[in-house]
C-alpha cells in the first residue's frame, strides 16, 4: 500500500491551498455575522475548474478519482475556509452520472461541470420523517399527459437558494407484496428556475453559517423526463451516492482536524504563561498529540474507503467508518484547540470558535454517527435490528 501522495495530488493540494490563501478568515468571519453565502469563494472555486473534478472528462470535467477528488475539500478546510458551502456540487451529479439517462446526461454534465448549472441542492430530509428515510411523505403524482405533480415539505435543504438544480426524493408508490419496503420513492431532478412560487423556501438560521432552508413545495409540476433512473428505485439511488458523500465528508474532517491540530499546536508552542510556553505542559500538550493520533487514522480509513470506491469495490463499511472516525477525530481535534486557546479560543478574531461550530455539524450530518453505528452492529456485524 502506497502512503505518499503522488505529484498530481500534491498538485491539487497546492493548487487549491493557494487559491484559499486569497479568503482569509476576515473574509468567513464577515459571512459568519451575516450568515451570508461564500459566493466570491465559491465563484473561484468553480473558475478554477475545482468543483467540476469528479465529472468525467468527455463530459467536460476533470475526471478525476475519489481519493484525488477528496484531497480538493480536504484542503479547503485544511486551510481554514469552508467546503460545505459548495461540496454538493461535487458529487450530487453522481446520481444523474450512474443512474440517469444519456439525455439528461447530455444536457446536465457539461453544464454542471462548467459551473454553468449548479446541482447542489439535494432534498431528502423530511420534518416528520428524520433519519427513516423511507417514511418520507413528499409525493410525485404522475398526471394523464405524463408529468408529475408534487407536493410535500422538506427540512434543511441545503444551499437551495444558490442552486439552479435540486435532487428530490419523493413518494411515487407503495411496495406491493413481494416487493422490497424501500421501493416506491423516486429521484427527481427539479429545474429549480422553472419552479417559481410552488416552492416556497424558509431560511433556518443555525449555529454556523450554512445556508439551509426549509421546504413547503405546492403543486409542482415537473416534465416527464425530471425522473432519474426507473420509478421506485430512488432510495437504492440515494444509497448508492452515499458511499462517495461519506468519503468526501471524511476528508473535510480531515482538513479541519488538521487545521485543529496546527492552529493549537502553534499557540501552544508560542503561549507563555508561568514563565513557560503552555505546550511543555502535559495537560496541554497530549490532548493535542492524541487528536493528532485520531485525525492521521480516520485519514487512513478514508484512503482505505476511497481506494475501494475507486476500484469499483464495494466500500460501504469503509465509507461509513471513515465518516465516524473522521468527525469524531475532528471534533476531538476542536476541543482541544479551543482548550489550548483558554478564553482566547472564544474571541471570533482566531477563527476557532467558527471552525468549531462548523465541524461539528458532521457528527450529525450528512447522516448522524448513531445511525451509521447502527449500520455497523446491524449490517456488518449481524446483531439484532433497532429499525
Ligand atoms: C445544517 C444541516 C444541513 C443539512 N443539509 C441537508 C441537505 O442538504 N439535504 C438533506 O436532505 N438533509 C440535510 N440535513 C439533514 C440531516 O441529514 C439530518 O439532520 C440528519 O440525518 C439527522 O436526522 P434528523 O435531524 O431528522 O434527526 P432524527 O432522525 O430526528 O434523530 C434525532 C436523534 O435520534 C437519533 N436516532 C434516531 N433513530 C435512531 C436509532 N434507530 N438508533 C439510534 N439513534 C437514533 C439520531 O441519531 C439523532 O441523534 C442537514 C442537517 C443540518 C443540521
């Protein structure tokens, strides 16, 4: 197993630190009071052809490998910025690459990958529904002339306002006998600048800045080729792009927790306090080397997990384990730099406070750790189900 980075990988990390470096945390903590979005940043970004990476090349993308496409989000918040403003856009389009046809293909790739279109807007959470997915509600009614009418609420639909396109999952049916309980939901790709007011979009302010909003979606009509993939089989197509979101969260975790670890590291090398920097201190320094311990081996699960994703292997206790691993790590990683800072980790001026609210959010979401923990006893270690 080959542990360095290759030169085109230490190319994309260089690439995309030194685009970072024109986004200092002036410019987040400015958007954070505001809880506005990181448009300047995300525009340079997708200049720069980052963001369309993993879309294949005879579609205009940079074709490139997960684990190559990880180190892109992996640097972002490595260098203190914030990919979860702009990650979807990386690899919400898997679902139309893999299950979607050569028509819609044709007409959203180039775009997608260009950053002419944005498909970063993925709806699936429900307000009543939580975690159990298949409990969804949203219904997609097909009409007589072959469009769908849809109607239903849908909660922190992320980056919707900055969004031209949105993956929808929806109610299209009911498992019949002898039919799997997760057929019936499919996947929809709603042009979102054609919606007009069915959509009624409510901002949710949150604890850090993440342009998310809840849903209320009246009558909307969608033409009959909005569906991706076969009717009924949009929650085994959610799946499927599960594996590869997982991996790329891990990598943000990653980043963050290499930031965690750097940042506190540094004061503590140059803090004096009793006539000595704080860091010769043993409470100071270990919870630092052991959060540097969890963060190196998080990153070695999602190499493990990206590499399998890469061969075409299956990956998804990997994927799972690298998204545990890596926000439990990055989150170890915040405490002991907010520690380290004493009340300074507070002041909104050394950006910590900022990463810490932002990296915790990965405990919780794209899916929460307990439900990927249950994933773990129930479908890898066979014990007995909790849902
Ligand atoms: C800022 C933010 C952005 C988001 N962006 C998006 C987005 O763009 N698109 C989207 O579709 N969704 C998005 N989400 C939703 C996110 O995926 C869910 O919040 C997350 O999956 C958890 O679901 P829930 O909030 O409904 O919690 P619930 O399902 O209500 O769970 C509450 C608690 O109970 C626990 N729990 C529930 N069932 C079990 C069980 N069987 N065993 C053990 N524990 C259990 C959970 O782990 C959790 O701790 C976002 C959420 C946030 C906060």
């Amino acid at each position: 197993m080959a542990f360095d980075l290759t030169e085109e990988q230490d190319a994309i990390r260089a690439g995309v630190a030194d685009l970072c470096k024109g986004f200092d945390g002036e410019y987040w903590r400015q958007l954070d009071r505001d809880q506005a979005y990181p448009e300047a940043f995300v525009s340079a970004l997708t200049e720069g052809g980052w963001l369309g990476a993993l879309v294949p090349e005879e579609y205009g993308g940079g074709g490139l490998t997960l684990a190559d496409g990880s180190l892109i989000l992996e640097e972002i918040n490595h260098q203190g910025c914030n990919a979860g403003a702009c990650h979807a856009q990386m690899y919400t389009m898997g679902t139309v690459l893999k299950h979607g046809s050569a028509a819609q293909k044709d007409r959203y790739l180039p775009a997608i990958a260009s950053g002419a279109l944005r498909l970063q807007a993925f709806g699936v959470t429900e307000p009543d529904a939580g975690s159990n997915t298949l409990a969804l509600r949203t219904r997609a009614d097909r009409q007589a002339d072959g469009t769908w009418l849809v109607n239903g609420q849908k909660i922190w639909t992320s980056r919707f306002a900055h969004s031209d396109l949105m993956l929808l999952l929806a109610r299209t049916g009911t498992p019949g006998e002898g039919q799997k309980r997760w057929w019936g939901l499919s996947t929809f790709l709603v042009d979102l600048r054609e919606a007009g007011a069915t959509i009624e979009a409510r901002p949710i302010r949150t604890m850090m800045n993440h342009a998310t909003v809840e849903l209320f979606i009246n009558d909307l009509v969608l033409p009959a080729d909005a569906l991706v993939g076969e009717e009924g089989l949009g929650f085994r197509y959610i799946l499927d792009g599960m594996n590869a979101e997982r991996i790329l969260i891990a990598a943000e975790c990653v980043g963050d927790g290499r930031w965690f670890v750097e940042k506190a590291s540094a004061y503590a090398t140059q803090r004096e306090v009793f006539g000595r920097p704080i860091g010769a201190n043993q409470g100071v320094q270990f919870p630092i080397a052991r959060a540097h311990a969890a963060v190196e081996a998080a990153d070695l699960m999602r190499r493990k997990a990206a590499a399998l994703f890469d061969a075409g292997q299956p990956c998804g206790p990997e994927a799972n384990m690298a998204k545990l691993l890596a926000s439990e790590a990055s989150w170890q990683a915040a405490n002991a730099c907010l520690d380290t800072h004493g009340g300074f980790g507070f002041a909104e001026e050394y950006d910590v406070e900022r990463k810490f609210r932002e990296t915790r959010l990965y405990m919780t979401a794209p899916v929460n750790n307990n439900l990927i923990l249950a994933y773990l006893g129930q479908n890898v270690l066979d014990m007995p189900r909790s849902y």
